[in-house]
C-alpha cells in the first residue's frame, strides 16, 4: 500500500508539472497562477502546496525534468575535456552539445519555448533567474577551462582572455538556441549551429 501510495503522489507531481507547462506556454509564466494550475491538473490547491511551496519551486521542478539529463551530459563532456587530445575540436563538442539535445528533445523544446519566451523575471522568479544565473555561469567556465587547455597547447594566441572567449561563445549558442525556439521552421538548428559554432572556433586559433 505504501510504495503504491508513494507511487501515485509521484504521478500527482508529474500531472502537476504537465499542467504548470501547458497554462506556462499558453499565458506566460507571470500570468499564470496557482489556480490556473491547479485548474489544469484536476486537483486542488491544496495538492499543489502539498508537492510545491510556490510558483518558481514548480517552474524548477519543470525545467529540472529536462534539463538534468543535460547537465549529465555537460558532466561528462567536462571530465572527457581532461584527456582529449585536441581542446578545440572538445570545445566545438561542448559548444554544439546544448543544440543537440534541444533538437533532438520535445520535451525541451516545450520548456525552452516558456523560459526564453514566456518568462518574465519578476521578483516573484527571483530564484528562477538566480538558478538560471548559476548555470550560464557553470557552463561559461567549463567552456573558459578547456580554452586555457587550447592555449597552453599553443592553439590559440597566448594572449586570448579565456573568459571573454567563452562568454561570446555561449552568446553565440544562447542566441541561436533562443531565435530557433521562436520559430523552429527558420532554419536548421543543427547545420547552422555547426556552421556558426565552427566559424566562431576558427577565429579564435592562434
């Protein structure tokens, strides 16, 4: 009985979730309200405050079933990063990582849409934008690292700021993932992106 109630709480919190990113997508995320959300889901506001404490712990919930599989992803292209044998060719890698997955992921194109398009940051989301902050930051200077390996293996200039360098790559990414997520039928997520991402690399060799 136990592990059977534990196992519809689990399916309360995912039919929650579902909800959350549908009236998300549908009036952005400021307009929404617990209500509406619960009003989608079919329960009550109580069961909501039961699983969440407020509106951004459930925007988190809702980002983290997607975007963990993706930090793993990161994870582990950071540790190969160590032994590869060409730090340009892995940051190419770790550039292009991010426009895989959101192509090849619907779940995540879903999500993506609502935090670039239907997200305003208002106080409210503060911890949203703080969560969002640190992973920008995470995933800038694991790019910066493996552009120090790229210099001290004489790829490129030594005088090349790798923080900088890895900043404008990320812009780069971010921009591309944040223009195809407005309208994914403009182009090829995955040819430009290699394209871009390629062309970007190239200025930065020595």
């Amino acid at each position: 009985m136990a592990r059977r109630t534990k196992a519809d709480a689990q399916d309360t919190r995912h039919q929650i979730l579902d909800a959350a990113e549908a009236v998300f997508r549908a009036r952005g995320v400021a307009r929404t309200s617990l209500q509406d959300i619960a009003a989608q889901a079919g329960v009550t506001r109580g069961a909501i405050y039961w699983h969440f404490k407020d509106k951004a712990e459930i925007f988190m919930a809702m980002m983290d079933r997607v975007l963990l599989p993706c930090e793993m992803s990161l994870d582990a292209a950071k540790a190969e990063a160590l032994q590869h044998p060409d730090p340009l060719a892995h940051l190419a890698d770790m550039a292009l990582l991010p426009l895989r997955e959101l192509t090849g992921n619907p779940d995540l194109q879903r999500v993506f849409h609502i935090a670039m398009h239907a997200t305003e940051y208002t106080d409210e989301l503060a911890p949203v934008r703080e969560r969002h902050l640190e992973s920008i930051l995470r995933y800038q200077k694991a790019l910066a690292r493996v552009i120090d390996m790229a210099r001290e293996r004489g790829q490129v200039p030594a005088g090349l700021p790798a923080a900088e360098a890895a900043t404008g790559l990320f812009a780069l990414v971010d921009g591309l993932m944040h223009n195809w997520t407005m309208a994914p039928d403009q182009f090829d997520l995955g040819q430009v992106g290699q394209v871009a991402v390629q062309a970007y690399i190239a200025g930065l060799r020595a």
